[in-house]
C-alpha cells in the first residue's frame, strides 16, 4: 500500500513539474452545428418570439405509455440506494396521469417571453425577462443564467422574479436585472448539435454571440452544473465583456500536488492549507466524503461521456424511465441522505409538478440523447486535460458554495483557479439545484456579489 | 470482492474451466469451484433469497419440475406495439459506434424485430433442450439440462455446469450444446470424452425468479449452483464459466494479493513491451497487451461506464429498458458489438451481423424482455462490486482445482498465463486462440468446444 502511494506521489510531482501555467487566453470557438455542410450564405441573424406548445395527440401518447410502464419490484428495505425506489416511482406516475395539468404548466412556461435565434447553424432557444419597473435613473444589468444536466431554463423560474423584481421580493433594489436564461444547444428547445465535438467552450462561444446579438457588451453570468463550465469558459474567452461571474458550484479539475497534500493532511493542519472549520466539516474523512461518494454518485456521468446514444436511447422511448433517471439525481444531489428514504425524500423540497415540468421539457423535446453526448464531447479525454481547464480565470467572481453539494471545493482551491474571489459563501442550507431549491438564498448571494463588483468598478473608474 | 474457495466436503474433483481470460465484469461461479486449501474448511452455509421471512416450519419443496417457455398473442402484440412507437435521436454526423448504439441502424434491426423476427418459432427453438425448475433457498431456479442422444457402452459421460453472464443467457450455449454432447458427430474427437451439460439461468436472470432480498452475490449462486448440482445428483462434475466468471477470480486475487505483486506487476508492464522473456510475457502477450495505457487503461474507462452505473444505480439503470424494448436491445446488443471485436466501433452498423444472426441476438434479448429481467439483472454488479474492498481482502485464496484457460484474442483486455497462475495454481492447459470476443460460446463455439474437449482429456487422464 505504501508503495502504492509513493508511486502515485511521484507521478503526481512528474506531472507538476512538466506542466507549468503558460499565461494563455482561451480562444472564442468558431463552429458549425447545424446539417451538412456550412452555406455560404450569411447566417440569418433575426431573433423570433417563441412559444411552447402542445398537441393532444402528444398528451395520449404521452398517457398511453404511462398507463403501459412496466416496473419491477424493488429490494426489501432498499430505499433509494439502487436508485429510483419503483414503489415511488409508481406514485408518481399515477399523480403524472391523473393530476399533472401539462397544459396548465405550459401556461406557466409560457409566462415569460422566449426568443429563438439561429447561431453557428442552429437555433439557439432562450427566455428574456425584463424588470416590470425600473426606478428613476437605474438601468437594467443583463445577467445570464445557464442551467446544467438534467436540469433546463425552467430552474430559473422561481428565481427570475427576485433578480428582475426584487423589491416586490423584500430584497434590495440597488441592482436589477433583466435576466435571459438559454437552454444549452441539445438541451429543451435550442436544436441539437448535428457535428461531434460540441463541448463547453462551443457553448461558452455560442452564449457569447448570443448576448452580442442582444446588444450587451458587458454583462454577469451566473451558472450551476454545466451552467458553471460554460460560464466559466465565457469569463475566459471574453473577461473584458463579463463584469462578473457567479457560480453555485466550483469544482476544480486540475488537481496538483498541493491538492493531493492537502487531502493526505488537511484534516489535521487545515489552517496550513488555507482550510476553514466547515471546509473540514464537509470534505472529511475524505475516502468517505470524497472519494467513495464521488464513486457512488459517477456512474452516470461515466456511461454518458463514454456511451450517451445508447443510454439515452431507452429515456428517449419510456417516460417513466426518463423520469426514474432524472427523479434520482433531484433526490440525491440535493441531500445524500435522502437515498435512505423511501420516497427519496423529493417532495421535501420541491413539489411534483416542478419536477414533472422539467422532466417534461426533457420528454417532449426529445433532447434526452444529445444532452447526455454533452458530456462525451467535454470528458472523452478525460478530466483535467482540457486547455481551459488548466487557464485561470481573472473575471470578479463570487462563489456561493451550498452544503449539500455532491463535492464540496474549499475556497483554498477554488482561488488557484479564480484568482479574482470578490465573494466566497459557505451557504447554509441547500444542494446542487440551488436556484430551483433555494432561490431566495442564492438570488441573496447573487446581488451582494453584483454589489461588490459595482462597488468596486465604480470605485476603479473613479480612480482612473 | 469475490467468495472463492469453499472447501466443501465432496466435490474435490471439480475443475475450472475459464474460458474468456477477460477482466469481464462481475463474477461469478468459478470462484466457488472448490479448491483445495487444507487451511479452512468453511460451512457450505445458507440463504434465504424469497419474499418476505422465511417460513421455518415448511421445508423446501426440492422437486425438480419440468418447463416450457410459453408466449401468448397478447405478449407479442404488446411488444409490436412499442416497436411501432418507438422514438429515436438521429445521430451525430459521422458518429458509427462511438457515441454508442447508432439509432439509424438500431431503426433497421427494429424493423427486422418487427416485420421478419418470428418469436414463437424462436420459443419452439428455445424449447428443443428440455427446461426445468426447482426451489432453492427461496426462489425458482431456471436451468437446461441436455443429455448426450447416445452414450458408447461403459464410456462416462462427464457433467458440466455452464454459466452465463451478463447481458448473456443460458440461450448463449446453444450452439456449443451439440458439441459437447455428441462431439463425434461434429469432428471433435472419436467422443472419448461427452458431456452432459447443465446450463442455469443466474438469480435474476431469464427464467430464474429474481431475488426479493439484498445481498445476492456469486457467493450466493455458487452455493446454489452447487446445491443444483447436488439435487441432480452430481458429485463431481466439471464448470465452465464465461464473462462473471473469469473476472471475478483474476481480480480475487489480485486484490487479496500481498502488495508485492501488484508492484511486480507494473514492473512487468513497463519492462515487458522491450524484455517480455525477462518479465514471463509472451510474445503473443505482448502483441495483445501494448500500447498498455490505450488498451489498458483507455479502453477499459471507455467501455466501462455500464459497469459503474449497473454497481451503483441498477434500479435506476434497468427502469427505461424495462419499459423499452428498443432501448434494452440498443443497451444490450452495444455489447455484442463491441465486445466482440473493438474495430466494430468503427462501423455504421457496429459489425453485429458480421458474427451473429438477427434472430441469434434478437433471441437472447427477448429472454431479457419477456421475463422483464433487466434490473435485477444489473443488480448483481451492485451486490457484487459495491462492497466495502476492507471485507474482501479478508478472502485471500487460490483455486488449486486443475484449470483450463482460453484466451480470446478480441477480449477487451488480455491477461497473460504468469499473471493467471497468481490465483489459479493448477494450471492445466492456457492456450491463445486464434480467434473471438468476449461471446466466445455464441461466436466461435466450435473452437470453444474443442478447447474444453482439449482440457477434459488432460484433467482425466491426470
């Protein structure tokens, strides 16, 4: 065992010592999504309401294929620990048929304006909100907000009114948003790459146009999940048109020697590492809460970045399937906890039709098998061998780090990376769907971030 | 991970036969092959796999009941029906089988299903072995058993039990049946040595009732396995073991290894491409081993990823093909492609037709949807590899049982004879075959069957 763990020491320290930072930028990605060869014909650059519709012959197959799902009986007492319980999973079934209003919840969907634009050879969907009323004097900041997997722009629906409307809200008006929330390409209504290699810093590219397109030259970006890369791949393409960037998750790929010292002894020299109480609270004993945690909770993430089309294949056919996929990662990735519960504790935090919604969006989109190859096209290579993942990021950040999180990255890390942290958060209560589960919370965090930055701009061009 | 050696009482004479020299996953039977360590002899011990407590006062029912697969018009409706709705995501441009299983040519392997696949005529197929049932520990154990048509006076017939793995079935072997049966009649051998082959369905597979309680590893089989046998009345009898089988045992002992090995290991891998006589490679080893990271390491993250969601969230995993038969037929036949033959990655049609008829795979995979068998069969990974490693380094063992190795050329990985004998210690035959994948029963049967033949003359004239 010994032996084992000099040897991986030193390759560790082999690898250190070839691998220095080379101050880079991460070059804007030009591409072609869309079917066969690229026309010569400039690119229609108009930008078209959209509306989300639905057919009654989409609801009866729908029902039909509910009414037909065959399940199979769980373990004795297993709870959600060989994922989705079908006991559950029948009930929420029976409330998808006989309750759920589909019509009802497009409405809702519908309540806010969406827009499609074609950029790089595919439409590119996205809801643009703005502020209902703006004080005398103010202006609106654009901010946009990027969803991950298996989540959609509809995350964002209890959150949006607090950004664009705060004061209605009981929070502080000093800054207001107009928010636009993409679905990322493959995900919901933006059409499915039709090329392979569409990786992060494609999306990262494609947002940026996007926002061009909307007349923003400056603007923050907030992201959880995929969310947080391609945000973050956006701070690096384009820092001088990002004031700020915002994120829920901070995971760190290119782990180093320091990294691995700092596992092997944080728990008994934290201060050394730059390591807070609650750091130590949340990431050891590691092999517990690190290592077998990510082991037990990776599965998906490794069939999908290795064999997307086959997994999404049959999600793509069985609504109960792809709600069971889904249904699992609500559960466990907003407490671990919850796998010993029967009901996977989801009602705890989020009601059915929430749930249902996004799932829905999923459904009948049929996006399930390209949103999966997202993660073939950004880990095929493997982790931490990515360009971007080894570039710093410079932009003002603000980190608003949730305990419940899967992985927890102490600031200590995350600061190799985003070397400009305007604000670091250990937040109270909550998981990886910050912004579905706790949007008061993290709409909070959000304008005491944008609130520094300001400060802090306006304090720069005083200066200048 | 695994159970191994057992010494039970009798059986002393039951030998190995592993034929996929694959870290294959899972594992399964071969570990429970006896061995011979004078050191412990542990209880054969019990279980209880059936719903709810067991019931103390009403003793197994142990009679041996005889089966037919069955099907109704209702069950074939009922399947055309979703085969008609069936909704696909077109490929990437240029994808074959990277991204996995290529939906345009899965929408002409459907249209075969649905049009041209005749499943009753593939149940009468199913039905020429004669099917059995019988209760052990709690639940209904599925298993063939064909016997040689005609036996020469005063030769012994040997009895082997074959074990399937995963997404495979007893189906697997009917092909290689006939050989080991009457191996005269097909050119293998002047049948001094026959077979009468025993093939069972594992817990939660096919048409052997799932288990209702957690825990059922390939401890657990084996020793049911082994109480089969015994209810048939076999006391010695020869195994042969595919896919769960040989993976378990090779990766048994690597992890109950001293730590020596592991480092002695590397050493032969980074000295064996330049010195392979220096390390004990072959050169054949070397051929099939190297580039060592691409074909190692690479290779096997890109094909595991069933692996690590089947040993974590089975239920999850097996929900959507249960309810899908194209999605179950994508999931399963990826294997049948890839682990056949890697290039096959390559192809816009994953080469599956190249080695396997439509109705051969079509066939295996209906086992898995008309028994709606899909989770509980991945439920075996999680029973079997998401077990604390502290407890299983505590089941340090060798199989010291006469053992014989074939080592397909197109496994996903090779695992050379000096890293073989570190658990295997009685190593009677390992032979490099010219040929095959990871299905070698389906795929190549005949030369399958002549290297079991192979190793049986050599075990009994011992």
């Amino acid at each position: 065992m010994l032996l084992e763990i000099l040897l991986i020491l030193g390759t560790i320290i082999f690898y250190f010592l070839r691998s220095r930072k080379k101050e880079e930028t991460l070059s804007f990605k030009e591409g072609w999504w869309g079917r066969g060869q690229k026309p010569d014909t400039e690119e229609d650059a108009t930008i078209w309401p959209f509306k989300v519709e639905t057919t009654e012959k989409d609801l009866s197959d729908l029902y039909r294929r509910l009414d037909e799902a065959r399940f199979t009986e769980p373990l004795e007492d297993s709870c959600f620990h060989y994922g989705t319980n079908s006991v559950y999973l029948r009930k929420v079934v029976s409330y998808w048929k006989n309750q759920f209003n589909w019509k009802k919840q497009v409405e809702i969907l519908n309540k806010y304006p969406q827009f499609k634009t074609k950029i790089q050879g595919i439409d590119i969907h996205f809801v643009h909100v703005k502020p209902p009323c703006l004080p005398e004097g103010q202006s609106a900041k654009p901010l946009l907000m990027v969803h991950g997997w298996p989540g959609s722009f509809y995350e964002f629906y209890k959150i949006i009114p607090l950004l664009t409307d705060p004061a209605s809200h009981g929070l502080s008006d000093e800054h207001i948003f107009e928010v636009i929330c993409p679905s990322i390409p493959g995900y919901g209504f933006s059409e499915a790459p039709h090329k392979k290699g569409f990786n992060s810093v494609s999306a990262a590219s494609v947002f940026y146009e996007l926002m061009l397109r909307l007349g923003f030259s400056e603007f923050y970006a907030q992201g959880g999940d995929w969310g947080w890369l391609i945000c973050t791949n956006l701070a690096q393409i384009a820092p001088n048109h990002l004031r700020g960037l915002h994120l829920n998750l901070a995971s760190v790929t290119n782990m180093g020697f320091t990294h691995l010292l700092s596992i092997l002894l944080g728990r008994y020299l934290p201060g050394l590492f730059g390591f807070q109480e609650e750091d130590v609270r949340r990431m050891f004993p590691f092999l517990k809460k690190g290592l077998y945690r990510i082991l037990s909770e990776s599965g998906y993430a490794h069939i999908q970045a290795t064999k997307p089309d086959t997994v999404g294949c049959g999600l793509n056919d069985s609504p109960v399937g792809l709600a069971a996929y889904i249904l699992e990662k609500f559960s466990t990735w907003t407490d671990l906890e919850f796998r010993n519960l029967e009901d996977g504790g989801l009602e705890r935090k989020f009601n059915l039709d929430d749930l249902l919604t996004n799932i829905m969006i999923y459904w009948v989109s049929g996006c399930i098998v390209s949103s999966m190859r997202f993660y073939k096209e950004n880990l095929q290579k493997g982790i931490g061998t990515q360009k971007h993942e080894k570039l710093p990021v410079q932009v003002p950040t603000g980190i608003a780090s949730f305990p419940n999180e899967v992985m927890h990255t102490p600031q200590a890390w995350a600061q190799k990376k985003y070397t400009n942290i305007v604000s670091f958060h250990l937040m109270p209560k909550g998981g990886h769907f910050a912004a579905l589960e706790e949007p008061e919370l993290l709409a909070e965090d959000i304008l005491q971030f944008v609130g520094k930055v300001e400060k802090e701009q306006l304090w720069r061009k005083k200066g200048e | 991970m695994l159970c191994l050696p057992r010494s039970f009482q009798y059986s002393q004479k039951n030998a190995v036969l592993v034929p996929a020299a694959a870290l294959g996953v899972g594992g399964m039977v071969v570990c429970w092959l006896m061995s011979r360590r004078k050191a412990k002899r542990l209880e054969v011990g019990d279980g209880w796999w059936g719903s709810g407590e067991r019931s103390l006062r009403e003793k197994e029912d142990e009679s041996i009941r005889p089966f037919k697969i069955e099907t109704s018009d209702k069950e074939i409706e009922d399947l055309h029906h979703r085969l008609d709705r069936a909704r696909y995501a077109p490929p990437l441009e240029g994808a074959a089988f990277h991204y996995g299983f290529n939906s345009d040519y899965l929408q002409k392997v459907v249209a075969y299903w649905r049009n041209q696949f005749d499943w009753r005529k593939q149940v009468e197929i199913l039905n020429k072995y004669p099917h059995f049932h019988t209760t052990i520990e709690g639940i209904d154990i599925h298993f063939i058993h064909v016997k040689p048509p005609y036996v020469p006076h005063g030769r012994a017939v040997q009895p082997i039990l074959m074990v399937h793995g995963w997404p495979g079935s007893f189906y697997e072997f009917y092909k290689i049946i006939p050989l080991l049966t009457e191996p005269a009649r097909y050119g293998l051998g002047d049948g001094d040595v026959v077979f009468e082959v025993i093939c069972p369905s594992i817990p939660g597979y096919g048409f052997s009732e799932a288990p209702h309680q957690k825990g059922f590893d390939t401890r657990a089989t084996a020793r049911i396995f082994h109480k089969l046998m015994k209810r048939l009345g076999f006391k010695e009898y020869y195994i042969q073991g595919g896919d769960w089988g040989s993976g378990i045992t090779t990766n048994m002992g690597i992890k109950g290894a001293h730590p020596f090995s592991s480092f002695k290991k590397l050493i032969q891998v980074m000295l064996g491409a330049y010195v392979p006589w220096l390390v004990g490679f072959t050169r054949e080893d070397v051929r099939r081993m190297y580039p060592f990271m691409q074909k190692n390491v690479y290779d096997i993250l890109r094909e595991t990823g069933y692996l690590h969601i089947q040993a974590t969230k089975p239920d999850t995993a097996g929900c959507g093909l249960n309810d899908s038969p194209v999605g179950l037929a994508a999931y399963i036949l990826e294997k049948f492609s890839t682990w056949t033959d890697k290039s096959f990655l390559h192809r816009d049609d994953g080469g599956l037709e190249r080695k396997y008829s439509l109705d051969d795979l079509l066939t295996n995979v209906m086992i898995y949807w008309v028994t709606s068998s899909i989770a509980s069969s991945m439920r075996y990974y999680k029973e079997n590899l998401s077990r604390d490693p502290a407890l299983s380094d505590n089941t340090r063992f060798g199989v010291y049982v006469p053992a014989g190795i074939a080592a397909f050329p197109e496994e996903i990985t090779h695992v050379p004879c000096c890293w073989a004998k570190m658990i295997f210690k009685n190593i009677v035959s390992y032979s490099y075959m010219p040929r095959g994948g990871h299905f070698a029963a389906f795929e190549e049967p005949k030369l399958l069957a002549q290297d079991i033949i192979h190793f049986v003359r050599r075990v009994e004239q011992l």
